[in-house]
C-alpha cells in the first residue's frame, strides 16, 4: 500500500486516500478512545469494523451502489475500499448538474432497499452519496445498524431531509418529493413517517426551550 493521504478526521475515524496493489483506494481507520479501558475500546473498535463491512457487503446484495471492500485489517480496526470516482450528491444539487426530483428517486430506492432489509444507515446527507456515470453510491457505513425499529427507519428520513434542509433549501420539495415517490413503496411507509413527525416536533420543542433560555440570559 503507498502512502496514505489524510482526507478527513472524525470523531469515530480517520479517512485516508491510498493505492492498494496499484487501484485508487479509501483507507476507514477507526480511532481507539483513550477514556476506555484498552479491552473494552479493542473489542468496541473492532466488532463496529466488522459491522461496517458485512452491512456494506450486504447492501451491496440488495443492488445498492457501495465501494467495493478490498481488505479488512483487524488488528488496526480499517476497512481498505474502492475509492469512488465521482462527485457528491450535494455538489450535484449545488451545480445543477441533475434533475433534483430524480436523484430524489434515486435516493429513496436506496432507502427503500435498505430499511426493507432491516438496515439503517445512521448518516443519510447528500455527502455521504457520490454520482458517477449516472449510477448512486451510498457511503459511511460507519453508524449503520440492524434494526427492525421504525424510529431508525424514520431517523434516517430525518437526517436526510435535514440534510436537504440546512445544505439545500432551494431544491429541497423536489428532492424530498421524489424521495418519497420510491420510498413509499415501503411497508412500513405510513408509520415511519408518523413517527417522522414526532421527531421533527422533539426537535422544535428543544430548539424552542434553548431559545428561551438564551433571551433569558
């Protein structure tokens, strides 16, 4: 492997750009925290890395677009990946260089694909998916669990349409829209986004409490 180049410093990980037997590769390396006794941070560091990379393996099964997996390295707690030539998601609505509502549709197939599998992704932005050659790649498996509970489900929506909110606000209806033209093929459509809105109302309420609190100030 050639030298690694840092990309991106997380609070869970560190992301480095490499070559891997001559092909552009991504290195995941998860950080050991110095808070937890060193058993306990190995054993956390280590079961989230495998977790990572069958979660990846099995959205690959299910047809969703995910980097392919060239090694795992235990003992370092790193994922080495294909390094996916494209552009964000989010640079794509920034540029207009795709019909929002598509890649809209695009997105909720994916969760779709995902939540009927009983997957969720934990971190669905317009960063962590990438275009290239008109095909979507999900990235940053890094939160992702399995679950059968509908508020992952809907969290997952949540963060999305946050995502859309914050980044894009101009071309968030269109986006959103053809989200839930795939999505709502899920059957548990109608209950994650119930609980969706309970979510969002939590949200209100917090921000609302921490508003008052600061004018008090």
């Amino acid at each position: 492997m050639e030298e690694l180049k840092l990309l991106k410093r997380g609070a869970e990980s560190q992301i480095y750009e490499t070559y891997f037997l001559g092909i552009h590769a991504i290195v995941k390396k998860r950080i050991s925290k110095a808070y937890r006794d060193p058993k306990l941070d190995r054993k956390i560091n280590l079961e989230r890395t495998i977790m990572e990379a069958k979660l990846m393996y099995n959205a690959l099964k299910l047809g969703i677009n995910v980097p392919a997996i060239f090694y795992i390295d235990k003992d370092n707690f790193s994922i080495i990946m294909e390094f996916i030539e494209g552009i964000t998601v989010k640079e794509v609505l920034w540029k207009n260089l795709y019909d929002p509502k598509k890649i809209g549709e695009m997105i909720g197939e994916i969760a779709l694909r995902l939540h009927s599998s009983q997957i969720a992704h934990g971190d669905l932005t317009t960063n962590n998916l990438i275009l290239k050659e008109n095909k979507l790649f999900l990235i940053d498996f890094g939160l992702s669990k399995r679950t059968n509970d509908v508020e992952d489900f809907a969290t997952d929506v949540h963060v999305f349409l946050r995502s859309l909110e914050s980044v894009h606000p101009d071309k968030k209806d269109e986006v959103f829209d053809g989200f839930k033209l795939t999505y709502s093929k899920f059957k548990l459509y109608e209950r994650v986004m119930e609980t969706l809105k309970d979510i969002r109302m939590r949200g209100r309420y917090v921000e609302e409490r921490r508003s008052k609190s600061s004018n008090r100030e």
